[in-house]
C-alpha cells in the first residue's frame, strides 16, 4: 500500500518534468534550446502547459460512443498504474507480496489495449479507429517478445517476485544480473525494444503517429481526458523503466556493495536507474524515425521472437550448466 | 538481403544513429555566437545550440543592412521618382505646390513642393530597393532597422509627412492664391494645371509582351 | 472488509454478465465480457487461487476478449454496417440454453472437489512441479495442440497470401 501510494505521487511529479526533459532532450538533439520562456531555463513550461490542458473544454462530438468514449482514458491509466503495485521501491517497502509477481504486472498491463480500443472505437472516427487497430496489433505482437525475455530473467534468478529478484542482486555491481550472467544483455536489448513498443513511444508510436494519424486514439479527445492518456503514456514509461531496472540492474541496490545502503539511498538507486534508462528512450525516440506497419510485424514476429526463444533456451542451459 | 544481413545492417545503423544523437545533445552545452553573416565561419554552426532567443538577444547586423524604408523627409523634393518606379505601389505622396522655393536641402537642392503625405506602406513594400535608386537627393534610403511588427496592418503604413491638417490648407491656400494672381496677371496661360497633371502617376502601366515565335 | 469486496466482486462480474444478455449492441457485450472475467480473476484472487486469475487476465480479458472485439471492429464497421446482434431463434436458444444450464448446475452440485494441499505462498513452484510430474501427458498433449494450431494457422496465412 505505501509503495502505491509512493508511485501515485511519485508518477504525477515524474510526469511534469519528464515531459520537460523529453523536450529539453529533443531540443538538444536538434541543435535548439527547447522551453527558455516560463520560469528559469523554462522549467515551469510543463505546469503552464498543465493549467491550459485542464481549463480546456471536455469535448464529446455528437456521434461518439458516450460511455466508451468517457470511459477509456481512466481504462487505460488504471491499467497501467495497477502494474505499479507490486513493483519494490526499497528492501524494506515491497511491492504487493503475490507470488505472481512479473507475471501479474504483464498480465494487467496489457489491458490497456482494451482502453485503447475502446477510445478509437467510441470516437467514430476512422483516424482513431485505425490508431486503435495498430495499436493492438502492434502491443499484442510485441507482448511475445517482452514476457520471453522476462522469462529468461526469471529462469536465472529462480523467482518471479521482484523484491525477491532485487535482494537476490544486492551484493554490488558484480551481483546484479546483467554484469554476474552476461547471457542476459540480448534479453535486455529484446526486452528494451519491445518496452518501447509496448509504451508506444517513437520509433514504435504508429497508433498515435501524429503525422499521419493525427493523434490516433486520441484525436478526439480534450483536456483532462486527452491528459490522462498522456499520463498512461508516460507512466507506461515509467513502469516498464522501473521493472528493467529491478530485472538487469540491480533494482534498489547500490553498485558499490557496502556504500549507500538504507531505504532511502535503495530508493534513490532505483528511481536512479529507473531515469537512465528513461532517458535512453527518449535519445531513442529523437534518433530513429518511425517504423511502417510491415516493418513493425516483421521485426517482432521474424527477429525479435524467434531471437528470445532461442535466448530462453540459452538461458535455461545456462541455469542448469553455469549457475547449479 | 539476407536474415543475418539485416540484422547486422540494422544493429550498425542504429548504432552509428544513436552515437551521432548522442554526439549532439553533448555540443549543447556549447551556444553559437553571436556572429554577423559577415564573419568567415558563419556557416559552420553545427557545434552547439543554434538557437536565437530573438526578442533577448540578436545576431548583428550590417549596418548597411536593407530592411526598412526611411525616409527624411526634410531633405524629400518630392518628385515622386519613388512612387513611380515602385513595382508594388507601396508608396503614396500627396504634393502641395509652393510659389517660390521655401527651402534647401542638406546638398543645396531647393525644395519648392511642400510633402502633404509621404506614406510608406510597408506591409506592400517587396524591399527591391528600387525607390532607393533613384532617389535625385538620397533622401530614402533602406535602413537596418527589421523588425516594425505591429498589432494592426494599418500601422505598417509608415507616414513621413510632418505636415499638419492646418499647415496643409494655409499651404494649398497660398498656392492657390499665388496661382489666381497669375492667372489675372497672364489670363491666357493656364499651363500650371498641366504640370500638376505631369505629377500624377500614369493610370496604366505598359505591359510587355513577350513574342512567341510561331511554330512553322 | 473481505466478505465486502467479495460481494462487490460478484456484483462486478453479475453486471458484466447482465450487459452482455442485455445489449444489442456487439462490441459493448466484449467489453462488458472483459468485465465479467476480470471480476472472475478477483473471486479467483479471494479463494487463493493467484496464478488462475493472473491467467485468466492475460489469456481471456488481455488475449481473447480484445482478439473478440478486434475481429468485430475489422468485420463490420469498415463495411460501414451497424453492430446490433438481433434475437433469433429465441425458442430453441432458450430450451438449449435452459438444459445446458440444468446440466451443468446437476453436475456442479454433484461433483466432489477435492482441496489440494499446497502451500500458497509458493503456489506456482508447486503447479509447475506437478504439471511435469503428474499431469506431463496432458501438459505435453496441449502443447502438441497448440503447437498444431500455430503450424496450421501460419500455412492458412501463406496460402492467403499466394492468392
């Protein structure tokens, strides 16, 4: 419960300043400065923002789904804070103690395609309909390749709980699973991709592309409904750089064994970790351009899964030949 | 191409991506400088922001730089050569005669034509620079003031005239006085009129042909 | 406060059920489908039973009901036809439906289910143990069965594609 607790306040917060990170970082990329103007280095551009998003008018064009319609937005937000429950913050606060564990957390957060559906259906609109046909397409296809290199992680550490799997790496730098079984950095890579594909973040954001979709399942919406899909956005994000962090790099443990340990300093390593990884999926999203749909298909159904089975594989003769 | 092929031209290309991105977002640390045109590495800016917060900070400029209109009006014979050979009439001048010269300008012409509306409508002006060329006294020239942003279009109509509504009739009434008195003293030669007329732009401009020679 | 969320959970998965009977339009019977399992998993959740409701979230409510509603979506509303399921039949649905459910209530209420005696905290340890030791034919049959399925469906797909 505190954990929850913890991560709602925690993912509002995060959410404000990583989307002035995002166009900090993409301003950079470009050779431009980004926000300058609201607060110093326009640091409070992302609260303006926020203000104008939530006086604007909550608009339902006549021909929507009316309940669907209202519905989706808080489908897929719940969706995907719910995985947030049993993610650990320190050795002392865990997540829920179900011993499904990583298993819940992809079960539940796959869910929020059905929100998504359910915005581009309602919004009788056939830009929103086919965001939402991609959408599902593309988070179903790449659901494959994410729980098999989840799997792997949870073939070598033996458990599926993630307080578990982080106390099981909290010896430094050597103990955490990436640096002590190196046969996980391919499952790391597959892992990353389809998280990026799974958030639908550039250069996997077909349903929303705004370029040619204008927004996809969203373009209908406004205000503090069109918000909350932003937030589902960022905390998929969010959720899914945390659960890499707790599978590879440790989770709350610090890299040097003795130094900085403590509730306080294990939730600074984690959140820590959480934020780098963040910002490589940001330096992604402003280095490679979008993929088309063959090409989305073809890689996680013709490279990426065949690659995790064969890595699963490894990584079970690796946990009886290596570890036992 | 073949499977592994792919994969591997993939990977390679990703790689070579993200390290140029990454290459990029360290050089912000650096700002471009503040460098006119002028300056011999102009061009090579891609280190670093690129960025001007106009209205904080500017690039210089020349100052010969040809942006807006000026003209000073005290110095204007107004004899309309501007409006003339403006191609997008931008330019409206309303001439009052005077009966004698008034007046020198600063190069020793003598001002005999009171200016009773010199406008320059800069949201029509295409900056050829045309009206600049022939100007007898260099009176109007391009200056390297830009940025003349206004709220209403209606301000861009830039007038020069000093001229007051009051100065104005005294002027037209004293020329047309100067003018009755002449006509009484040489009745039979109303030849002003047709000066005044000389004055006035033609109301249509000759248009260009271009011959096209036929096919055989 | 358990028995409270239990009646709520029933509630949940009773409504669920009701608009799926009761609507006439298709793709809101999905969604109120996605409902009526996800109230499941939490009675599951109630009595215990933690792997079978994460189950039943990621195969049924995260896999099969949007696949449903997937498959609706792409058929009818890009033809531009309205999704209203009509009500045919209603004689003999009824008497189907009316002996399915007899059957089924006679065996439930007949049937002795036996508790298995496993440790909670370590359930899925367990039923993986169990599905590799005692229950390996079957485990091994369905794997076979779903193997053939995804064999037979990718050469449905290529000859699609020849045409």
């Amino acid at each position: 419960m505190i954990s929850f607790v913890f991560y709602l306040a925690f993912l509002l917060i995060f959410v404000v300043f990583a989307v002035y990170a995002e166009r900090k970082t993409a301003a950079f990329i470009q050779n431009r400065l980004g926000p300058m103007e609201v607060g110093p280095k326009g640091i409070l551009q992302t609260i303006a923002d926020l203000l104008k998003m939530l006086q604007k008018e909550d608009i339902r064009a006549d021909a929507v789904d009316l309940i669907p319609f209202l519905v989706a937005p808080f489908i897929v937000f719940a969706a995907v804070f719910t995985g947030y429950s049993v993610l650990p913050i320190n050795e002392v606060v865990g997540g829920s103690g179900i011993s499904a564990g990583v298993f819940f957390l992809l079960a539940v957060v796959s869910l929020d395609v059905l929100g998504i559906l359910m915005a581009g259906w309602a919004s009788n609109n056939k830009y929103s309909l086919y965001g939402a046909m991609r959408s599902v397409a593309q988070i179903v296809s790449y659901e494959v390749p994410l729980g098999i290199s989840v799997l792997c992680v949870v073939i070598i550490s033996g458990t599926l709980d993630l307080s578990q799997m982080s106390a099981n790496q909290s010896h430094g730098l050597l103990s955490w699973h990436i640096v002590n079984h190196p046969v996980l950095i391919i499952p790391f890579i597959i892992f990353f991709i389809a998280s990026l594909a799974e958030s639908n973040r550039t250069p996997f954001d077909l349903p929303e592309s705004e370029s040619e979709l204008i927004g996809g399942y969203s373009t209908e919406y406004s205000g503090f409904r069109w918000g909350m899909f932003m937030l589902a956005e960022y905390g998929m994000m969010l959720l899914l750089s945390i659960l890499g962090a707790v599978m590879f790099f440790g989770g709350w443990s610090s890299p040097i064994d003795d130094f900085g340990t403590g509730p306080i300093w294990g939730s600074i390593w984690l959140l820590s970790k959480a934020l780098i990884l963040i910002f490589v999926q940001m330096w992604v999203r402003w280095t490679l351009p979008r993929l088309r749909v063959d090409q989305l298909m073809s890689l996680s159904w013709k490279y990426l899964t065949p690659l995790s089975i064969v890595m699963l594989f490894i990584c079970a003769l690796w946990k009886l030949w290596i570890i036992s | 191409m073949s499977y592994f092929g792919n994969i591997s031209v993939a990977a390679k290309t990703t790689w070579k991506g993200m390290l140029l991105s990454i290459r990029y977002f360290f050089q912000a640390r650096k700002r471009r400088k503040k460098e006119w045109i002028g300056e011999d590495n102009y061009f090579n800016k891609a280190n670093g922001t690129f960025t001007v917060q106009y209205p904080h900070e500017q690039i210089p400029i020349p100052d010969h730089g040809r942006y807006q209109l000026h003209n000073e009006i005290d110095d204007c014979i107004v004899c309309d050569k501007c409006a003339k050979i403006c191609p997008v009439d931008c330019i409206d001048i309303e001439p009052v005669r005077s009966p004698e010269v008034f007046g020198q300008t600063s190069d020793g012409t003598p001002l005999r034509i009171h200016a009773a509306k010199f406008d320059i409508d800069m949201s029509k002006c295409c900056f050829c620079g045309l009206c600049t060329v022939v100007c007898p006294t260099e009176c109007l020239t391009m200056t390297k003031e830009f940025d003349f942003t206004t709220t209403d279009i209606l301000d861009h109509n830039f007038s020069f005239s000093k001229m007051t509504e009051t100065e104005i009739a005294e002027k037209k009434q004293e020329f047309e006085e100067y003018q009755e008195a002449k006509l009484k003293a040489k009745p039979e030669l109303p030849a002003i009129k047709k000066e005044v007329d000389v004055m006035k732009k033609p109301t249509s401009k000759p248009v260009f042909k271009p011959r096209i020679p036929k096919k055989k | 406060m358990g028995i409270f969320i239990q009646i709520l959970l029933v509630l949940l998965t009773l409504l669920g059920v009701g608009i799926i009977v009761y609507t006439r339009n298709i793709v809101h019977a999905a969604y109120a489908l996605c409902l009526a399992l996800v109230g499941i998993a939490g009675i599951y959740v109630i009595l215990m039973s933690e792997l079978l409701a994460v189950v039943q979230i990621m195969l049924y409510a995260g896999g099969v009901v949007i696949l449903l509603a997937f498959g609706v979506m792409m058929t009818n509303r890009l033809r531009g036809d309205k999704v209203i399921s009509g009500s045919n039949n209603a004689l003999i649905g009824a008497i189907i439906s009316l002996s399915l459910f007899s059957a089924l209530a006679y065996l439930i209420s007949n049937a002795n289910f036996r508790t298995a005696n496993i440790d909670h905290n370590d359930q899925i340890r367990e039923i993986g143990i169990s599905f590799l030791t005692e229950h390996i034919v079957a485990f091994e049959l369905i794997a076979f069965v779903l193997l053939v399925a995804l064999v037979g469906a990718a050469y449905l797909a290529k000859m699609a594609g020849d045409e």
